[in-house]
C-alpha cells in the first residue's frame, strides 16, 4: 500500500495536538496563560517555530483546540452508541450528555476556559465555539430544518448546553447525577416551550411574525464560511 505523504497542515495539526496534551496538566495551576504555553513547549519538544505555526496566539489556540477536541470526541462516542430508539427529545439529552463525557477528566480546563472566553475580547470566539458545537449536535442528529426553526433550534441548544455544563462544574453528586437531572429539567422546558410556541403561531400575531421569519432560511455552505462557529 502506497503511504501516503504528511502535508504541512498535517504537521502543524499534529504540534497543536501535541502542545494540547502537555498543557492540559499544567492549566489547574498556571490557565490557559503564556506561562503555561511555554511549558507545554518545553515539556512537549516540539520546535518553537512549529509551535508559533500551530498556536499563533499562544494558549487561547490551544483553548479553542481544547474545545474543538471535545467536539470531535463527543461525535466519536455518538457514532458508536446506539440512540436511534430513543424520543427526539432524549437523543438531544443524550447529545449534550456525551459531550459532557468528553470533558469529565479536565474540569478545572473547562472551567479556565470559560474564565477565558468570558472576557470581552474573547466573547465572540466562546461564542462561535458553543455554536459549532450545538451546530454538530444538530448535524449528527440529522435535523433537516431550512427555515428560522435551523436558527432556533441551536439558540435554544446552546442555552441548554451551556447552563448545563455550569451547573456540571459545580456538582459533586456521584456520577453527576446531579447534572442529568437539570440536563432534563431543562429539555422538558424546551419541550413545554415548543408547545406554546405552536399555540402561539395559530394566533393572529403568532401568525404576522411567523410571515417575517418564514424568510430567514438555513445559510449555504458558501454563506456558513463566515457563519457563528462554522468550521469545515
């Protein structure tokens, strides 16, 4: 079998994930700060030039890479469990569910990352980041709305997703337990809003704005390019 050649991408890539494993022990004590990037450089041996290549900015790339590694990982583990008999509503619990696995052996991580993304200048990319992550959930559960409801759905995930994972950082109970059963109050909500959404839409009003937001529809591919978070 032929091999096939690493590209230059292949090899910043894999600096950046490098460089991510050896900063991750030390972002209990120093964050996701230059001090902490400097080690990971050190500790990792990986060239500072390929380093300055891999994260440009320093630590916040390889927050953002932390984040995305979360991501992929929460993909992972749905292409290999077997949701496909559970209620709509269930399979999204169990989606934000399998990405909270993901970050269960870093929690202090997730938590300098949020300290770090809630900072004004960072405020845009944490979003972004949230986004695509809902975005991915939607995606994997194969929603095929066009229309406001594309838009809707991932405001309202990404609320869930993210008072979810707060109310995670500070749980203590066995198996976070604890954090499954907000996890659940909060998609019953949803539901409870969706109903009074449709009961909504049969009235006069309901139905002038429902005329406006007909028009919003799905970004192309093209479009998403710039979109909150897309990433190909």
């Amino acid at each position: 079998m032929k091999k096939i050649k690493k590209t230059e991408f292949d090899h910043i890539e894999a600096a950046r994930r490098k460089l991510l494993s050896f900063i991750l022990p030390n972002i209990d004590f120093d964050g996701w700060s230059s001090d902490a990037f400097n080690l990971a450089i050190n500790d990792s041996g990986v060239d500072v030039g390929l380093a300055v290549q891999a994260a440009p900015r320093g630590a916040i790339d390889l927050a953002v890479a932390f984040h995305r590694q979360g991501d992929e990982s929460m993909l992972t583990t749905h292409e290999k469990s077997d949701i496909i008999n559970l209620r709509y509503s269930e399979k999204v619990a169990q989606m934000v569910w399998f990405r909270i696995e993901a970050l269960k052996a870093h929690k202090e991580a997730v938590r300098r990352s949020i300290i770090l993304f809630a900072l004004p200048s960072n405020l845009n990319e944490g979003g972004k980041l949230i986004w695509n992550t809902v975005d991915c959930m939607w995606n994997a559960l194969e929603d095929t709305s066009t229309d406001s409801n594309w838009y809707t759905k991932r405001a309202t995930l990404s609320a869930v997703y993210s008072s979810t994972i707060l109310f995670w950082l500070g749980d203590e109970s066995l198996g976070s337990k604890d954090t499954w059963d907000f996890l659940d109050r909060r998609i019953k909500n949803v539901m409870a809003f969706e109903k009074t959404k449709a009961k909504i839409k049969e009235t006069p009003i309901g139905q002038s704005i429902e005329g406006v937001l007909k028009y919003l529809k799905k970004p192309s591919d093209e479009h998403k390019l710039t979109f909150p978070g897309y990433r190909r």
